[in-house]
C-alpha cells in the first residue's frame, strides 16, 4: 500500500511548464518575435527594440485582457498574432489572437480525457511553438498536434502515449517538441527504445526513435556542438545528447533524484559547448562541457543554483535564477557560470520567471508582479515593479514587439512595454 505521505509528497511538486524549442528560418519569424516559450534561441533573450524597463509612478498600460480555460502552457507571438493553447470542458484548444485587440483570428480543438492525479490543472502544460507555416502543441495525455498556421486547420495529430505504451508521469506528457528542419523531436518516454521520437512535420509519421529514457518536463535545446547541430534533451534520467537527423546517441550523463517523487523540468542552457543542467529534489547543478568529442564535468553543486521548473539565462559569465523549491519560497541568485560561485542571493524571494531585455531583468513573480531590474552580479536592484496579473501565474511570458504577454489561471493579459518617442531612461 502507498502512504498518504507519499502522495502528499507527490502533490508538493510543483506543476512544470514546459518549453519548446524550433530551428527559427520558416516564413515570417522575424527576429523581434516570440515563437516559442524563451524565445527565438531558447535562451530568454529579447532581440527587438527596446523595451520601457523604467516606468516609475505610471504603470505600463495593459492593451488587452482575454479570459482563459485551465492550464500552465506560455503564450508564443509572430508577426500580429499571439498563440496560446488552455483546456474548456474536454477540449484542448488552441487559440489564434490577434496582438492588436485580442480578438480572436481562428481556434483548433481535439477532445481530451486527461485528469490530473494530484489535484493541479487539467490542461496543458507545453507551450506552443511556432515553425514556418505550422503551429505544433503537445496536450498532458499526450496527443502531438500540427495545424496550419494561418488557418487553425490540423494537419495532423498523433496519440504518443498510445502508440509507444507510455507509462504515465505525475502531470501527464509535458516535454515540448523540437523542430529542426523536416522533423519534430519530443522526449516521449515510451517504452522499446522510444525515449526521444522524430515525427516528419508534414505527415507525423515516425522517423526514428532513440534511447529507453523516461519523459521529463524539461525541453530540449539545438546546439551547434563541435560544428554539428545536435539535439540535447534533460529527460528523467539526465542528459541525452543526439543527432537530430539519424538518433544516434553521442552523450549520456545520468542527472537525477534518487527520489522517485521528483521532476527534472528546467531546459538545458547551453553557452558555446558548456551546457549547464539544474534540478532541484537533491538533484543539484552540474556544468558539462562537450567539446572535440568528449564529456568533461566542470563543477557541480547542489547549493548553488537548484531550479525547481523555472529555466536560468545566461548573461556576460553569469547565471541569473531561482534556487530551491517552489513551495519553500525559493531565492533568486546570480551565480558565475565558470565555477558555480553564489555572487548573491536574494532569500525567499519567491518562484517565478526570468528573462532579459536591454540587459536588464524582466521576472515574472508567481503572484503576478512584473518586477524589472539589471542584470549585474553586482547586486539585486530592481528599479519598478507592477502587479499584472493574479496568484497562480506559473506559465512563461512573452516578448514580441515590445508587448509583453502572460497568463495567470483565468486569463492573458498584453501589457505594453513599447518606448515612447520622448522617453527617457534613467541609468541605472
């Protein structure tokens, strides 16, 4: 019998918001877009123009506001329209809005009987990402999905967990998809070798399909490593380094809890061929660099910069993030990539998101507070902060344009940050 303790262990794990990553170059991503959760890289970097990071007594102004079904998965934004993908009733649905007012351009629906465990949402928790002429999702009970773009038509659909006897996780399926040319890659944890699954992107038929490991909530990042892309996954077991054309596996690192009631959920930061992995449950942090074909372990701590499900950002040598469990009131650090070095810590700060625009801080508190600051290891200073939205805001926000989006658990809001003609910012 499994004790009542146990599954109260179980419903402390805080729900994960999952990322996706896509090879940008399809038609109409530009550089100022947001077509996947952290960004055009996967690295939380903001490319367009500059933001309003200094608003002092006047708030930034919130455009829009659309109400939402269940779920944790980010909204994503190109070129005028916002994609966001919420659970109402038994359907997942995934919504086209238009930037400029919010209404709305098309919606796609597929029914779902996925039920949450442990008492969290019942909807998705993977962000959409946007490839080219098609907008891919993947639903908790493990339906993979493209559909067209500018119409909302599906093109495809696949039931994963069914069809590679996927054993269910705490959450359901989680793990976004990477998109890299012709092929959809997802951590689908099936059993018989389906750990990571290549779909074609036109058909959703299977292409190839690697390794035995579990699906985590983690998403997985391409890298150019020793001058070839290769696809790198943080699954259930740890580190999974392959190419993204035939499966071949070239890197294994075993990174996990002993626990078995924990999660591996925050993306790979990957930094010229060093990739930094962090997981909290006594997981810990380790830098691993993988360069002239080899596996080299620089450091790893479990006191220094232990994510929980938020992602870090790299900036200028150092690790900007939230350390520790999201229930125990985690801190935000900055430590020093090279060594793992805490440079400082603001305690109890709470869980959240960060990401960076004209080198400062945009984090996005669990409480719905958008507190903007610079990302300096000399200190934390934040200069504004605004409320923006309730309790419950876990999923990841995004920047396109200078509009910035999030959701809560009842709605997305588009708040904008765009500069003035005659503003001034202030030094920091």
């Amino acid at each position: 019998m499994i004790s009542r303790s146990f599954f109260e262990t179980l419903k402390s794990i805080s729900l994960v918001l999952v990322v996706v990553v896509s090879t940008i170059g399809g038609a109409g991503v530009r550089a100022s877009d947001w077509p996947q959760l952290l960004g055009p890289d996967r690295n939380g970097v903001y490319q367009g123009e500059p933001v309003w990071t200094h608003w002092g007594s006047e708030s930034p102004k919130t455009l829009w506001s659309v109400a939402l079904g269940e779920g944790f998965a980010g909204p994503v934004a190109v070129e005028g329209t916002v994609f966001v993908v919420h659970r109402e009733g038994d359907e997942m649905v995934l919504d086209a809005l238009r930037v400029a007012d919010g209404s709305r351009v098309w919606r796609a629906t597929h029914s779902t009987r996925y039920r949450d465990d442990f008492g969290f949402s019942n909807g998705p928790r993977a962000t959409p990402v946007v490839d080219g002429g098609r907008v891919f999702t993947f639903s908790p009970d493990g339906a993979l999905q493209a559909v067209d773009r500018v119409t909302g038509e599906r093109r495809w659909i696949v039931e994963t967990s069914q069809i590679f006897d996927v054993e269910r996780s705490f959450f359901g399926a989680a793990s976004s998809p990477l998109v890299v040319g012709d092929r959809v890659l997802v951590n689908i944890g099936g059993r018989q070798g389906a750990g990571v699954v290549a779909f074609d992107v036109a058909t959703g038929a299977t292409v190839w399909q690697a390794a035995n490991d579990g699906a985590s909530y983690s998403s997985p990042i391409l890298a150019s490593i020793d001058g070839t892309q290769q696809a790198i996954f943080f699954t259930r077991e740890g580190l999974l380094v392959l190419d993204p054309g035939s499966g071949e596996i070239s890197r294994q690192l075993r990174w996990r809890s002993r626990l078995n009631a924990s999660v591996n959920a925050a993306t790979p930061v990957v930094v010229g061929d060093r990739v930094f992995l962090s997981s909290s449950y006594g997981t810990g942090a380790v830098l691993v660099a993988l360069a002239s074909g080899k596996q080299q372990e620089i450091w790893r701590s479990d006191q220094s910069l232990t994510n929980h499900y938020a992602t870090s950002l790299h900036h200028d040598g150092f690790l900007f993030g939230f350390h520790g469990r999201q229930e125990s009131g985690p801190s935000l650090r900055c430590i020093r990539l090279d060594t793992g070095e805490v440079v400082w810590s603001e305690e109890r700060f709470g869980a959240g998101s960060v990401i960076l625009a004209n080198d400062r801080l945009l984090i996005l508190r669990e409480s719905g507070e958008l507190i903007t600051a610079p990302a300096s290891p000399a200190g934390f200073s934040p200069t504004v902060s605004t409320p923006i939205l309730g309790r419950g805001t876990r999923a990841y926000p995004a920047l396109a344009d200078g509009i910035f989006f999030a959701r809560d658990d009842e709605k997305l809001v588009a708040v904008d940050l765009r500069q003035s003609m005659d503003e001034t910012q202030s030094p920091d």
